[in-house]
C-alpha cells in the first residue's frame, strides 16, 4: 500500500462530519468533521506508527470514522508510553476532544490528566472472602476448630511519574487494608498482605522503585515487585517485593524469550522487625538475602513454552519464639515452620540458613482457549531428625485453564483446574490465594469480568497439610475463596 492510498484512506474515513462539536458529543456515533484539525494528527501518528487505523488495525477504504471508533483508536495510543514528546501532545489533544467517547468506553481523562503529561494514577479496591477449614487446627480440649473466616476490603493507588523524556519512570504503590466482620475477630497472616493478628486496619506503602531501560534491559532499583514464572504466570515459588534490582532482557521477533536477574533483600518474617528484643537469647531478623536468575520462553498462539530458573534466599536467621530447658527452640513464623511430630515445631535442621531451589517447566498451548503446562521446584534444605510428614522439599503445580477473563472487557471469563505440591522449602511465598504454602491438593477456580474493571473471581482448594500427613492423621484442609476488584 502507497504512502498516498494510506492517506486517502485515512481522508475517505474522516471525510463526512456533524455539523458541530456540541452535537457530536451528544451523538458519539456521528462522523468526523472533514475539516477537523484530527485529520492531520491521525496521519501523522498513523505516520509515526502510534495509531494503525480502525481497532481491528485496518483502513477501511472509504468507510466513515465516527467519533466513537475514532476515541477507540485514541484509547489504545494513551496506553503507549515508548513515544516521543511532539506525539504524545497529539495524543492528550485527542485525547480532551473525545473525552466523553472515551469516558463512554471506560477510559477516564481526568482534567489532571489533560493538563499534565507525566503523572498517571491508578489502583484498585478489592473485597475478599476466605474461609478455611483445617483439621490439624485444635481447641485446647482437643476438639476441631470451626471454620475460620476472615473478610477484608483493601485499596490500593499507583502513582507512577515520568521522569523527563529518559524512558524512566518512577512508581509506588500505597495500600490500605481492613479487616471486616471476620467471625475470629483477626486479620489474615499471608506473604501477600501481611495483615496479621488482631489488626484491623493498617496503611502501607510496600513498592518505591523506579524502572527504565539499562544494559538494555527493562530494570526496577528500589522497593519492587518480583515474580517467579513469567513464562505461565504460576507464582509457585514467590509473589513478593524485596529490596534491590531487578533485569529483564526480552529478545526474540515477538518478545517472547526473556532472561530475568534479581538480587535484593526479602523480609519473610515482617512480624521478627517490629520493634521486638532479643531478650530470649536469640537475635531477631526476618529478612534474607535473595537472588534468582530465570530464563524462559513462551508461546504466543499455540505451541511450547519452556522456563527454568534458579532462586536463592542466603543468610536469614530463624525468628523463634523462646528455647526450652534443653536448648531446642519453638518456632511460629520462621522461614519454614509446622508440627514435625516430634514436638519442637519446626522442619530445618539446625545451622540450615541458606536455602537454594531448581525449577524447571514446561508447557504446550493449544489454542489461544486451551493451555496445559506444569511446573516443578526442588530445594537443598533438609528436614529434622524425626520428621514423619510429606517431603519440603520438593514443590509442583500442573494446570489446565480455559479462555481467561480480561479486566478490560465486560462478559470474559475463565475457568482452571490444578493440582499443587507446596513443600515449603521448595517455595517462599507463593501467589495462589487458595492453595496454601506447605499443603498439597486439587485446586479449582473461575473468573467473570462483571462489567468493564470489575473482575469476580470464586476458588476451592481441598487438600493436606504436608507436615501431618503420616500415621493415619487428620491433615484434611479445604479453603474457599472468593473475591471482586474494581480496576481503575
């Protein structure tokens, strides 16, 4: 196609117009003034590749560009943020003009967004639902606990500045959590949000980074957040943020082969930092000295996807709660911890303070619909003398999912079944809201996007717990979990 039929094209699309600006507002499907300055800052997008015609990314010939289709093409320019100074001023430009076709199609232009080029914010309010019945949980006349519950709403924001023309940006991310009409009366202890104990409320900002391209990889420096599994997406062995530096090369025609390296600080004891003593004879510290290194590749239709990774947490002190008359300790919240059946409660042997895990996976796509893949991890750490329970040291997950439910589009959904191998030294802190680190068992879930941004997820894990399952033990656990965010 000729630089000249392009531009026909493009003229044939916005040739027909309303009569006024005030009527097209009120009728986003009318068409494009002829003589509207938009014509010529589509062609020179078109130009500069930002904007590629009508949102299935073809010219329709002579085909009218009405107002609705033409804020579509607009919508998709303002999530690019790889353009330069002269392009991005067209694209606010267009922006303030289809503002309210944008604001019909979900996409907001506050007035702070169409006076200043380089803030944007973003967030989420999340509401959530988790009730768990574990069979090792007892009362203190032996009986079994109740199912435990525990609602919480959480907010987040995402302020994210530009940093001149440098490609740099830099992020954080605020949360605020509050714990509900939960029937223990107690907040939820998880690597994800931290919210344990009788706390009802709390307010952190637990991401501080900022991000660009160096050594031409696309690198965080601060307080970020890192991810295991960039390949299938499976989190298995850690969903967290850790203090450091983080690169990710992606090569290849599509983009679809990354390298990943990350080198920081984790806390995988916050409640061992929080203004206690040493007063028991131990020294306090839940943090650890982590690295990872992940290399992978995946299939963008159809075909085989691959990853292998190595991850390393070095140097972390076990946080115990007080030493008995012997000089064994008891442990609740260390790095690895449970009943071992001989009674000290906790599953690495002593001087075990470097921890280092393999993984590897594989995984074939069959459609854009259907994708099989599994995922497996092993550790060098070794359990006590005495331990009965399940291998720690191992961790797997295999995964089938259906289609999948996208935020931005109103009536998407999916639906997955797993089975997942948790063995806590093969993981750190898991994604998974319903299965749970040190437990094994069938995983089943759903998702529906509601309406625009507002995604409604429902989980069921019916398991294990690793640490007591031997001698004909009750170790049964199931978690139902259920959850609506709202994307903004």
């Amino acid at each position: 196609m000729t630089k000249r039929t392009l531009v026909s094209m493009i003229t044939g699309a916005l040739v027909i117009g309303a009569a006024s600006t005030t009527f097209a507002a009120a009728n986003p499907f009318s068409d494009v003034p002829a003589d509207s300055w938009a014509y010529d800052a589509v062609s020179k997008l078109a130009a500069d590749g930002v904007v590629n015609g009508y949102p299935d990314g073809t010219y329709q010939g002579q085909q009218t560009m009405t107002r609705y289709e033409m804020a579509q093409m607009v919508a998709k320019a303002m999530t690019k943020t790889d353009i330069d100074k002269a392009d991005k001023a067209l694209v606010d430009k267009l922006a303030a003009e289809f503002s309210e076709e944008l604001d019909n199609l979900g996409v907001r232009v506050a007035d702070l967004e169409k006076k200043s080029d380089n803030v944007k914010w973003g967030g989420e309010l999340k509401y959530y639902y988790q009730g768990d019945k574990d069979d090792t949980n007892r009362n203190d006349d032996g009986t079994k606990k109740d199912r435990t519950n525990d609602t919480q709403y959480e907010f987040r924001l995402e302020p994210k500045a530009f940093i001149g023309n440098s490609g740099w940006t830099a992020n954080a991310r605020i949360r605020y959590y509050s714990n509900s009409a939960s029937a223990n009366n107690g907040g939820s202890i998880n690597a994800q949000n931290h919210n344990g104990g009788n706390d009802k409320s709390d307010t952190v900002v637990d991401r501080i980074y900022v991000e660009g391209p160096l050594f031409g990889a696309d690198t965080k420096l601060g307080k970020l957040d890192t991810y295991s599994d960039d390949v299938f997406g499976s989190g298995m062995i850690i969903d967290d943020n850790v203090s450091g530096a983080q690169f990710d090369w992606k090569f290849g025609k599509d983009k679809n082969n990354y390298v990943k390296a990350v080198v920081g600080r984790y806390d995988f004891d916050h409640d061992a930092n929080l203004g206690r003593d040493a007063s028991n004879g131990g020294a306090y510290d839940g943090t650890g000295d982590y690295g990872s290194f992940e290399v992978g590749h995946a299939a963008e239709h159809k075909g085989l996807s691959y990853l292998a990774g190595y991850y390393t947490l070095r140097n972390f002190n076990e946080d115990y709660d007080s030493v008995n008359p012997d000089g064994s300790r008891n442990y609740s919240n260390s790095f690895a911890y449970g009943d071992t059946g001989n009674g000290d409660g906790n599953l690495v042997k002593g001087n075990s303070d470097n921890n280092g895990i393999w993984s590897a996976g594989l995984g074939y796509k069959f459609s854009d619909d259907f994708n099989l893949y599994g995922v497996y991890a092993k550790s060098n750490l070794d359990t006590v003398d005495g331990y009965k329970g399940d291998d720690q040291d191992r961790a797997y997950d295999i995964t089938l999912s259906y289609k999948g439910a996208d935020p931005s589009q109103a009536g998407t959904w999916g639906l997955y079944t797993a089975y997942r191998y948790l063995g806590q030294f093969a993981t750190i802190a898991p994604t998974y809201d319903a299965a749970a680190r040190g437990y094994k068992g069938w995983e089943v879930g759903g998702q529906w996007t509601v309406a625009q941004n507002i995604l409604a997820s429902l989980r069921y894990f019916k398991g294990k717990n690793l640490a007591a399952d031997y001698d004909n033990n009750d170790a049964d656990f199931n978690r139902i979990y259920g959850s609506v965010e709202f994307f903004f």
